[in-house]
C-alpha cells in the first residue's frame, strides 16, 4: 500500500510538470502564430499598395497612348484625304 502511495506522489508532480510544460508551449506557439499573421497581413498591405499603384501608373500611360493614337489616326487620316484630292 506505502509503495502505490509513494508510485503517486512522484508521478502527480511529473503529469503537472507535463501540463505546465504543454500549456507554456502552446502560449509561446500562439503568440508567435499571433506576430507571423500580423507580419503577414503587413506584407500583404505593402503588395495590395503597390499593385494598386502599379495599375494606376499603367492606366495613366495606356489613356495618353490612346490619346496619342487618336492623334496619329486623325493626321493619318488627313493625309489619306489629302492624297485622294491630288489623285482626282
């Protein structure tokens, strides 16, 4: 009966050291899955930033491309029309 007493007393201390053991690493492993989510969402605003002014920059140039192009197409036009009138 003395030795299941005894077989006890070293083993509660021991499952509590467990306990205490898995509790503090699942704490440390929130708090550092807590910081990677926060850099993460950090990074993720720094691309969406730049993309988005990225895209505007490329929405910029393609509007006075296209405005370009339509003052080609006009003075291209002119010429075709004016080489029709030396052709009559």
């Amino acid at each position: 009966m003395m030795d299941s007493w005894l077989n006890l007393l070293v083993q509660v201390p021991l499952v509590g050291i467990f306990i205490w053991f898995i509790l503090e690493r699942d704490k440390r492993g929130n708090a550092s899955q807590i910081e990677r989510d926060r850099e993460w969402r950090d990074f993720m605003r720094e691309q969406r930033e730049a993309h988005t002014g990225a895209l505007s920059r490329l929405a910029e140039e393609i509007k006075a491309i296209g405005g370009q192009v339509g003052i080609v197409s006009g003075v291209l036009a002119g010429l075709n029309f004016t080489r029709k009138d030396k052709q009559k």
